[in-house]
C-alpha cells in the first residue's frame, strides 16, 4: 500500500495583547506576524499535489487554512471538532508576569493533579480525537494523497508523543509544535509514523 501523508500544521501568531488564555473563545484571528506566517504557508504548500483539507473550527485556524485553500480551490475545507483546542477552565483569563493568578486560592483546587491534567481536557482524549482525526483525513486522502490539517500546540503535541509511544505527561515549554511548524504523519497499512518542526519535518511513530 502506498502511504497517504498528514500534514499537520500550527496556527500562526495571535493578536492577543492583553495575553489572554484564549483556548476556544471566539474573536482571536491572527495578528500581522501571523498572517504573514499564513502566506508563508500557502506558498510553501502551493505546489505540493494536497488532496484533502481539514482544519479546526476556530478563527485563527481557519485563517492560517486560507492561504493554502486558496492556492487548492478544487479541494473542498472540511471542519472538524476532533482537532479544536483542549477545554482549559483558566479560559478567558490572564495569569500575569509570573503566573501569580493560578496561586490565588479558588484556583489551587485546578491543579491537584497535573498528570490528567485537572485544569482540562485529559491529554489520553485530546490523543485519541486527534489520533481519529488524522486516521479520518489519511482516509479520504487516499492511497499516496496528501492531506493538511491545521490545528493547535497541545493537540498537535499530543498526537506527537502518542505517534511515538511516549508519555503523555510533559512540560508544557518543552512542546515540539511551534507556530506554523509543521507535524508530518504517513501511514501505510496499519502502521503509522509523524513528524515535526518549526521549519522541517522530524519522524515518529504511532
């Protein structure tokens, strides 16, 4: 069987001045440095042979995704909720210089147990739906298609670590998901195997 391939991109940069923990809210596209990491994209891909496209719901997704579609008019966007952002109940807030916020007291109770973690999504959840969705879009890319799915840090990590066998407990600053890096995974019969950088593709498994 000839391998069908998954790129899995990270939004660009987000206007966020007030350094808000956006995660999932609505109204947070890309700042000028993102778009200009979007365009870079799109060009990066324009003459790689894509067969399918599939992109968070979230605006700053959606925005990184459309300089690659345009240069793929033929290609119809498909939106999926498997590769959305991790639930964070810190959402909406803003920590300060030192995280100071998270050590106020109705706070503490969110991080009784960092290995889950119990301030969201449990990271074996996030692993699996983003696991599904690439297995989804590997699918419909066919045998030797190429697919993009653009996603998020913490998603994309997780299907990393998941791909190589690895724990999914980690620190957060050590995340190999930059912005508008790229994450590469291929699959041939019931084998996979991944990849990423913030420039070039580095391989793992699943």
């Amino acid at each position: 069987m000839v391998q069908a391939v998954v790129h899995v991109v990270r939004h660009g940069q987000v206007y966020n001045p007030s350094g808000v923990l956006y995660g999932r809210l609505p109204g947070y596209g890309l700042s000028e440095l993102g778009k200009k990491m979007a365009e870079r994209l799109g060009t990066h891909f324009e003459h790689v042979p894509l067969t399918h496209l599939r992109c968070s719901p979230l605006q700053r997704a959606r925005e990184t995704m459309a300089p690659i579609a345009a240069r793929h008019p033929h290609l119809e966007l498909v939106i999926d909720e498997q590769v959305i952002e991790a639930e964070n109940v810190f959402e909406g807030k803003s920590f300060g210089k030192y995280n100071q916020v998270l050590l106020l007291p109705q706070n503490l109770r969110h991080l009784r147990n960092p290995l889950r973690p119990s301030w969201g999504e449990a990271y074996k959840s996030v692993a699996k739906r983003m696991r599904a969705a690439i297995a989804d879009a590997a699918k419909v890319a066919g045998d030797g298609g190429q697919a993009i799915i653009v996603a998020h840090e913490l998603p994309i990590w997780m299907a990393r670590l998941s791909a190589e066998g690895r724990p999914l407990v980690h620190d957060p600053r050590k995340r190999e998901a930059r912005l508008a890096s790229v994450t590469l995974f291929s699959s041939s019969t019931d084998m996979w195997s991944g990849s990423s950088t913030a420039s070039r593709p580095v391989i793992c498994s699943l």
